[in-house]
C-alpha cells in the first residue's frame, strides 16, 4: 500500500511542476518596459568599492567611533573574592563549609 501512495504523490508533484510550468510565461527580458531606465554598468573597480571597500569602511569607522567615544574607565577584570591575588575574606562575612 505503501508503494501505492507514494506513486500517487509523486504523480501529483509532477503534474503540479508540469502544469506550473506550461503555464507560466517567459521572462521576455529583452523587452523594455515603461519607465525602465537602465544605468551605466560599473566596472570591477567600481563595484568592489561600492559592494566590498565601503561596507568594510563603515564598519571601521562607526568601530573606531564606538570605541573612542566609549566613557568606560573599567578596563581591568575582576577577580572573584578569595581568588588568587587577592586576601582571604574573614570576619563575619567569611562562608564557612559544612556548617
């Protein structure tokens, strides 16, 4: 049964593909339409700078803005209480284990 049904879908998926294909029109890309206004090409200079120089520019520059205008004067990591470098915690605010 199993094989039965899977003939079926598949004759409905190409059928469907079939009939979406004959009825769709060609793309006529060689026709111009009203209003359509093509510009110059660019040449490869030219797109790298617009698609690959310029993007990397901005986000150097808005970087570079971010991190000069940052107001942070914490820079330095913190160590944990009891972490090496620092004292032991004592008195009352030292945890006792087990207790």
């Amino acid at each position: 049964m199993d094989k039965k049904n899977a003939l079926r879908a598949g004759a409905l998926a190409a059928g469907t593909t079939l009939m979406m294909l004959m009825m769709s029109s060609p793309a006529l890309a060689l026709t111009r339409d009203d209003g359509d206004d093509p510009a110059q090409k660019l040449s490869v200079i030219e797109t790298l700078g617009l698609y690959v120089v310029a993007p990397i520019g901005l986000f150097l520059l808005i970087a570079g803005l971010v991190w000069v205008l940052d107001g942070s004067s914490d820079r330095q990591p913190r160590l944990k209480p009891g972490g090496r470098g620092q004292g032991k915690m004592e008195g009352k605010d030292q945890v006792h284990a087990g207790a």
